[in-house]
C-alpha cells in the first residue's frame, strides 16, 4: 500500500485497506457561524425620508469610491440610526456575507466605544478566535484581512471623532459602510467618505410620524393640536413618537392639553414617559454643550438671546464683543455640533445660520438664563441691536444722502463703525436683513429702550423707499411713533408722522395718512418748524393728488412751496412740483404737467437728490409721449428704467414699464405693449397686487394677438 498524499490536506483524513460496518469519528467540533445580521430593528414605514434615501443610493453608487462611506449626521433623535437600519436591511441581499453594527458612542462605559473591543466582536462574529491580539493595529490588520475578499455592510453609530472610526474601515471594495453621529465628521473625507446631513421631519412627515405613533384614530394629522405637537416636537422623530406615546398610553388625554403643555416645558412633559426619565433631544444638545470650549458655550447662550430670526457673524461677535473672526470660528464650531444649521449665502450677507431644532434653540435660551445674568443678557442684546442701528445708519448716510439724518445714540458704540462700499452693497444689506429688521424693533419696544426703537425706525429709510414693503413700513412706524411719544421727542414724532404717512398713502390708506399729516402739521406749525409744515403740507396734497382731486391738492402744495421757497429749502420746492405736475397730468393738463415736471427735474439734479430726479424724469417721459413726442418719452423712460433697476425700485421698475407699455400701443406695437404691461403686472405683484390687477385689466384691452402689421387695435 503506497502511504502518500500527493495533494495538500485539510480536516481529518482515514486510510483503510477494506472498511466493514460503519466508520465513526470522535473529536471536538468547530461551532459553525451564521452570517451576521446584526442590524438595530426598523419600522415598518419611513416618512418624510426619500430625499435623503436618495442622496445615499447616490453615494453607494458612485464611481470614484473603493467601499462607499456614507456619513449620515444631525441632532440627536432626528433618527439617523432610523435611517441607517433601514437603508441597510434594503440592501441586505447585496452584502451576503452580513451585517455588522457597533454602537461606539456609547455613554455609561468607555470600553464599549473603544475601536479594540468592536473589532475583536466583529472578528469573533465571523469565527475568529477565541485567541485575538491584543493590540488596536494588529486587530485592525486582521479585520481588513478578513473582509478584503468579502461583502459586509457595516453600520457604526454614534461616532464623536474619525479617529473612532479609521480602524473600523474593511479592506477589499466589496463592503459598504454608514458612520452616524451628532457632529461633523469631515476628517473622514480623505478616507472617501461622503456627507449626509439629516434634519428634522417637515412638518407633513411630522404629523403623520406623531398620527402614526398615537395609534390609528387617535389623532387626526390635520387638525391644527397635530400641528402644534409637531411644531413643539420641532419635527424631531424621537420626540414625535415618544409624543404619541404619551397620547396612546393615555386614552383619555386631549391632545390640545398635550399640545399647550409641550409649548410650555417640553423637557418636563416628556421626559416623565420614557424609560431613562431624559428627553434625548435636550439630553443630546447638553451632552454636545458640555464638551464645548468655554468661549464657545458662551456665544451658544448670547445665540439664543438674539431677536433675529436667524445668526451672522457680525450680529453675534457684536452681541458677544468679540471680533468677527472669532464669532465665525464659534458658530462653525456650532454648526459642526449640529446644534446650527448654515444656510446658503446670498448677496449682502454671505454666512448666516439658523437653529437645528427649536428644542435646541429652547435648550440654548435655559442656559442663557442658568448662566449668564439678567445684566450680561439685557447688555448682549443691546449690542446686538445698537449694531443693527450703527448698520443701518451707514445703509441710510449713503443711500440717501441729501435726506436730514436725524441723531444716534449708543449705550456701547462698536470699535469698528459698519461701512459699505457702494450703494449696491448698502442696499443688499437692507434687503438681506429685511426679515429680521421688525423683529428687532419690536425687542427694543418690548424693552422699552424708546429713543433706539425710532432711531432704528428712521434708519430703516432707504429700504421703506426703495423696495417699499407696506405691512413692515406701516408697523415700523406705529411702533417708532409711540416709541418717539413714549421718549417725549417732538422732532422724532414729527418725523414718525410724516415717514410713516408717506408709508400709508404709498398702500393706499390715503385717508389715515391725511390724519397723520395733519398732526405732524399741527406739532411742526406749534414748534416753528418750517421743514416739518412744509413736508406735512406737501404730504396731504399728495393724498388728494393720489384720490383724483388735484384740485384740493393744489392749495396745500402751493403753501408747501412758498414755506419752503421762503427758507431756501429748494429740493422741497422740487418735490411738490413734481405732485403739482402729477396732478396736471390726471386732469389732461399736459404742457402744465411738462412746466412743472421739468422745473422739479432741473432743481433735483442741482441738488443731488439722484432717485427723486429719476422719479420726475419717468413723469416727464410719460407726459411727452401723450404730448405725442413719443421717441423722446420713450427715451426718458428707458433711462429711468435703468435707474430704477440698478436702485433696486421694483415699484418704479413697474410703473415705468407700464407707461411703455401704453406708449407702445399708442403707436400700435401690441406684441410690445404687451410685453411691457405683463412685465409691470409681474413687478406689481410683490409690491401692490391692486395695481397689477389694474395693468392685467389693461392687457385686456389688446382685443386678439398682433396681425401681421404689428398694429394693436386698443
């Protein structure tokens, strides 16, 4: 019998000449391991997640990658291991040699988030041992061994830093991993990996995710108490469900008494029905905090004390006294924890930041008042708002330079004043800051700090001229004229009067404009004040002028210029030519209207007052064109035009393409009248719907489409 193996052996091997009855072996097994599927639990339904499911079958399938690394990160609850688990048990099939998942950021001990301990799991879940090394780089070695030939998907949740993750990395391209966590892992970029931002639900995914959770007839997702635990709940997926748990724990709860107690103490309402007694979102947020610099919890804190609707540099490192840069350092720092979100630039103001959560901003404003004392806030944002002022003011200075620039005071003057460049800069800051103007205002108010509620009321000119927002100018200057009362400033009220009518008769309320200029009248003839009489004459003549009764304007008007004629106040002579030649123009009066308005357009100029002498010089072309001089109307409208696109008027962008519209149809071009009124229709639309009807009614008027000589039958 030859006793040689000619191939390599593996296992037992028997060698027998002649076998009888049955061949038995005795020796101890080696255990035979599953493939792993180690994966958390998922719903059965994922709401309001597509986008992002999306996003990350787009990481998976991109080309330049080894192993795809998805980064998914967001505040804490807004479910990114959700959405990791049920990505991952999707795909199951395409990874059949498992699923692995190590929760590396977990808090009650170390050891289980350490790279050693996870890897010897996954080693031993794959059949390796019982005999490890010891050390992380040998484990390491022998994981990427062990997967280079082989496809895992691997989940790894909770991570704080790359270096948690590095060691964790499988070897081969075969395998997919997902990485979650609450901060901004960009390190994890120069290993391939790709970022996920997970916010919260939107408000449609939220209250279905609440409905769903209160159990089926409990709550109805369209009610308005559906809403408003949402909208508590901030649209974050731990806090809506363990909010429908409460709802489907008690059946006899109202769902409105739940909705007013979490819109008083979320922490509290929430907190007493889960199993740790700590509602994870705010556990998250305070978790995050405590590991902050000192210097950057502080800017956390004044954050939240902030009346703007969102967050820039500027504001906070004037809340905070600190210099910009390290204000932007602070909210990068924010952002990257998650507790921020940045939001895309744009023109006038290139970073700003809004809250992760109202649950967090909630959390920042407890801290605040934890922390820091009642002086240290009230002082935070006084700066904040004093910036505001110190801003605007510079916007005004340059934006309308001939106006009277009334006085400024600062409780803490900036080291730095705020200055722009151009026009075009100081008009995007205004219009870039819009949103976040009123509220301001309205904290100044509520603070009772008078004379810097109309001071920034004031400020606030060029914006209520040039792109004249009617519901904000009217409310800016209800509130800066009882502020103006309220600091017994007669110049000021005089000034709220006479900017705030201009405001209520540019919307239409011509008649409680009136009543506001009569006052202003009253208090500037009391005071011997010449500008302010001839401002409040010039304004009721306006008034009448816009309700078609020139002829009542007229006595105010002539008063107006002969008070300022006698003071040598020429721009004023200037203005109310300039409604004295509207009014000529509404009556048919045209060579009157053209001596008016060409008289006013002479002393603009002269006196450098650029936008009122555009303004005039759209009148004039309109009044030469229906003189018939319609290529020299044509020519100043067009000049004006382009004015009022480079000031940013959409206003008088429309009113000046609705004048060429009506001079292209009276010279019989239809396809250009049209053009032009449904430009103007256009522009009307976000600034007086009234008068876009109006030119829409107009464009009626054009019976049929142009025939083929282009004349336009009107």
């Amino acid at each position: 019998m030859n006793n040689a193996f000619s191939n390599s052996m593996a296992g037992t091997v028997v060698q027998a000449h002649a076998v009888h009855g049955g061949l038995h072996l005795h020796q101890q097994g080696t255990a035979v391991f599953p493939s792993p599927r180690q994966l958390p639990p998922v719903r059965g339904r994922l709401m309001g997640r597509e986008d992002r499911l999306a996003a990350l079958d787009h990481i998976r399938a991109a080309e330049d990658q080894g192993t795809p690394i998805a980064v998914i990160t967001g505040i804490g609850g807004v479910g990114k291991t959700t959405l990791s688990a049920h990505w991952l048990a999707r795909l199951a099939e395409h990874y059949p040699d498992g699923q692995l998942y190590a929760d590396v950021g977990a808090a009650g001990d170390k050891d289980v988030a350490s790279p050693a301990v996870v890897l010897r799991g996954w080693l031993h879940a794959l059949g390796y041992g019982p005999a490890l090394p010891g050390g992380v780089q040998e484990l390491a070695g022998l994981w990427r061994s062990a997967t280079a030939t082989r496809e895992f998907a691997l989940l790894i949740d909770g991570a704080t830093s790359a270096a948690q993750v590095r060691p964790l990395l499988p070897g081969g391209t075969g395998s997919l991993v997902v990485v979650t966590g609450r901060w901004q892992l960009s390190e994890l970029a120069t290993a391939g990996a790709r970022m996920c931002r997970l916010p919260p639900l939107s408000p449609t995914a939220a209250v279905q995710l609440l409905a769903d959770s209160a159990g089926e007839g409990r709550l109805d997702p369209d009610t308005a108490e559906a809403r408003r635990i949402a909208v508590a709940c901030a649209g974050v997926p731990l806090a809506l469900v363990m909010a429908g748990a409460v709802l489907a724990a008690d059946p006899h709860r109202r769902p409105a008494d739940l909705a007013a107690a979490l819109e008083r103490k979320p922490h509290t309402t929430l907190s007493t029905h889960t199993a740790e007694g700590v509602f994870a979102v705010t556990a998250a947020a305070q978790e995050i905090y405590e590991s902050l610099p000192q210097h950057t919890r502080r800017v956390y804190r004044l954050c939240a004390l902030l009346p703007t609707t969102d967050l820039d540099p500027d504001t906070v490192a004037a809340a905070a006294n600190l210099p910009r840069a390290e204000a932007e350092h602070a909210l990068g720092l924010l952002t990257g924890a998650h507790l921020l979100d940045s939001r895309a630039p744009q023109e006038g103001r290139p970073d700003s930041y809004t809250w992760a959560t109202q649950l967090v901003h909630r959390h920042a404003q407890q801290c605040a008042q934890e922390e820091d004392t009642a002086e240290e806030r009230q002082v935070a944002t006084r700066r904040a708002c004093e910036w505001f002022l110190a801003t605007a003011s510079a916007a005004q200075k340059l934006l309308t330079p001939v106006q009277a620039t009334m006085e400024r005071t600062y409780r803490h003057p900036l080291p730095e004043p705020p200055a722009f460049p151009d026009q075009a800069a100081a008009l995007a800051w205004l219009v870039a800051h819009q949103h976040n103007l009123l509220p301001v205002i309205r904290h100044t108010r509520d603070a009772q700090w008078h004379n810097l509620t109309w001071q920034l009321v004031d400020a606030l000119w060029p914006l209520f001229l040039r792109i004249q927002p009617y519901e904000e100018w009217i409310a800016a200057h209800r509130l800066g004229l009882d502020a103006a009362r309220a600091a017994e400033h007669p110049a000021a009220e005089r000034r709220m009067l006479t900017s705030g009518a201009i405001g209520l008769a540019a919307a239409g309320h011509n008649d409680e404009a009136i009543r506001w200029y009569q006052q202003a009248l009253e208090k500037a003839i009391a005071a011997g004040h010449v500008h302010d009489r001839g401002q409040s004459l010039l304004g009721i003549g306006g008034c009448h002028t816009n309700m078609g009764r020139p002829q009542k304007a007229e006595p105010f008007l002539r008063e107006a210029i002969a008070v300022w004629d006698s003071s040598g106040y020429r721009r004023g002579v200037g203005l109310a030519l300039i409604t004295l030649g509207e009014g000529a123009l509404h009556t048919g009066q045209l060579n009157t209207a053209i001596d008016h308005l060409t008289a006013a357009h002479a002393i603009l100029v002269e006196h450098g007052d650029g936008y009122d002498a555009d303004r005039v010089a759209a009148w004039l072309g309109y009044a030469r064109a229906l003189s018939g001089d319609h290529e020299a109307g044509r020519l100043l409208l067009e000049q004006a035009l382009f004015a009022f696109r480079a000031a940013g008027s959409a206003r008088w962008q429309a009113h000046t393409l609705e004048w060429l519209g009506h001079i292209s149809a009276l010279t019989g071009d239809n396809d250009t009248a049209r053009h032009r009124w449904q430009q103007a229709a256009d522009l009307f639309d976000t600034v007086r719907p009234a008068d876009a009807a109006r030119v829409r009614e107009r464009l009626t008027t054009l019976t049929g489409q142009a025939d083929g000589s282009g004349k336009a039958r009107v």
